[in-house]
C-alpha cells in the first residue's frame, strides 16, 4: 500500500542530486560560493536519502498499517527539516556572483522553504489517517502520494536555475552536493532500510514514474 507513496518520494525534488558536465574555468568566486553551500548541503541530503530508504522499507503488500504511519511521519519530518535547513544554507551563503545571482538565491530559499511547509503538512496528514481500516488508510496514502507528485513538479523552476550555469558547474564539483547513499532510517523506524532507490533531480522529478 505504501509503494506508490514510495515512487512519489523518490521522484520528489531535491536540490543538487545529480549535477553534471563541470566545467574547470569556473570563476574562483563562484567556487567559493558552491563550497560554502555544499558544505552545508551534504548532512540535509543524507537526511533526505535516510527518509527515503525507511519509506521504502514499508512498501511491502503485509506492512501493518500502524507500522507504515510511525515510518513514514517520521519520514516526513525528518525530510520537512531537511528542507529548512537546505533553504538556511543558501540564504546564508549569500547570492552567487553572477548576473542575476541575488534573485535566483531568493527564489531557491523560498521554494526550499516551501518544500518544507509542505511536508510538514504532509506528516500532519499522515498522523491523521485511521489505521484501523486498512481500505480506508490505502485511500488515504494514495491521495498523499498524489500531493507528492504536485509538491516535486510545481516549483522545481529557482531550483532549476540555481544549478544551471556557471553556478551548476561549480556545485556540481563540490563533494559535498553529490548523491549520497542511505545509511539509517529516521529515529521512529522500526528497523535498518531497505536500499535507497536512486534520488531524481529537480528536472527529473516531472517524469518520475508513480
């Protein structure tokens, strides 16, 4: 029941997963401005990677119900942090220094910020579910999974723009925004995770497959 909330997440956005084509004559400014974000960037993502893996660890068809809500709220809370925290790290960087660097920064926090509303509303959601009726908890994640699609396909654009450019070449060559591996599942996960199905970029997250 919980394997198309599963899709859904892995298709949702996340900011620098999967950068690529570096350039090495990126300005040194720039660099420096990507290495200052990434820094901050790497424990966000591997959080979000965490709430994905114990997500995907409840999907099989004999998952209790109790046990599928625990996971995943807990999931989504972890994930709705991640992204404050995402949004904290490029505010405090500054904006990059290229044309029109301030105003793609401001749109990149706001749409971070977003993020994190939503999921947080999204665990809200989730802890609300009966799950003492099984029909009614499988109606009930599906129509979550169905906000999850939304939530990665409309307002992956600042995203988008901040990695695109010089400013992309040079994140996409800091360790710290390449794609990690998840290794721990949330605090209220009952056991280790299951492997992480591969994180989607912003641009990919349209095309993910439910």
């Amino acid at each position: 029941m919980n394997k198309k909330l599963a899709a859904a997440l892995s298709g949702s956005a996340v900011l620098v997963l999967a950068l690529s084509g570096c350039s090495d004559d990126s300005d040194n400014k720039v660099n420096d401005w990507a290495k200052k974000v990434c820094d901050q960037v790497q424990p966000q993502l591997q959080k979000i990677a965490n709430a994905n893996a114990a997500i995907q660890q409840q999907t099989a068809d004999n998952s209790k119900p109790v046990d599928v809500q625990k996971t995943d709220s807990a999931a989504f809370q972890q994930i709705s942090q991640a992204y404050k925290a995402l949004g904290s790290a490029v505010e405090s960087a500054g904006a990059p220094p290229v044309d029109g660097g301030e105003t793609t920064q401001k749109e990149a926090v706001k749409e971070l910020n977003a993020s994190s509303v939503a999921y947080a509303n999204l665990k809200t959601k989730v802890d609300a579910l009966d799950t003492k009726d099984q029909a009614k908890f499988a109606d009930g994640l599906k129509g979550i999974a169905d906000e999850l699609n939304k939530i990665s396909t409309n307002g992956d654009q600042a995203l988008n723009k901040l990695q695109s450019g010089e400013v992309g070449s040079a994140m996409a060559k800091q360790k710290g925004c390449q794609k990690p591996t998840a290794s721990a599942p949330p605090a209220a996960a009952p056991s280790a995770p299951a492997p992480a199905s591969k994180p989607a970029s912003p641009s990919a997250s349209a095309t993910a497959k439910a």
